[in-house]
C-alpha cells in the first residue's frame, strides 16, 4: 500500500523534474539508477531513501526541504493544482522558461510579475 508521504515526495519529484525539462532517464542517468525506479519513485510506488532523495535533490538543484513543501492537511489540493497548472503546455513553457533564467534575474522577474498581477 502506497504511504501517503511518499506519493506526495514522488509528485514533487515529477514536477520539479518537468519544470526543468528533465526526462526520467536523464534523471536517473545523474542519480545512477534505471529509468524504472524513477517511475517507481514519482508514482509513490517505491519509497526513496534519505541518500537518494539527496541525490536526486542535487539532480534537480532544489533543497531536501523542496519535496516536503505542501504537506499536510491541504496537500492533495496543492498536488491538484499544481497538476493542473502543469497540465497546460503554454504554462508549463512558461515555467521551464522561468527555471532558466539566472537567480537574480529570476528574482526581479517574479517581483514584477508580483507588482503587475496586483496592479490587474
């Protein structure tokens, strides 16, 4: 029976990966594992260990802490929508497009979407 926890790492997983336009097997190529068990992982079939999580965190250049985030009492409802959001070609474009750009220029970005999205 799949945990609810690891369901939920495993998402974070698939999204963060296709955020950054990363394939399951150039994932597992950086890890050093089969394409295979990354599907295991995403899907929360198989459980990832702290050591792997680690690697696959430095993969996917996010913080341990990055496939926890949302958990909790609200965490299918953050999972669905982010699944929507992602399910959308343009926005998921958009979103590679933003994971692109160099931090400090990502960061003056995102502060003027802020201003102007409060502006609308």
């Amino acid at each position: 029976m799949k945990h609810p926890v690891d369901v939920h790492v495993g998402k974070r997983v698939r999204h963060r990966r296709w955020m950054v336009g990363m394939t399951q097997q150039q994932l597992a190529d950086k890890v050093g594992i089969k394409f295979q068990q990354i599907q295991k992982y995403e899907t929360g079939m198989n459980r990832i260990s702290a050591s792997r999580l680690w690697d696959i965190a430095d993969a996917l250049g996010v913080s341990i802490s990055f496939f926890f985030e949302g958990l909790g009492g609200d965490a299918p409802a953050v999972d669905e929508q982010i699944g929507d959001i992602l399910a959308d070609k343009e926005a998921l474009m958009l979103v590679r497009s933003y994971y692109a750009i160099p931090e400090p220029q990502r960061r003056r970005l995102f502060d003027l979407a802020k201003v102007l999205s409060e502006a609308a």
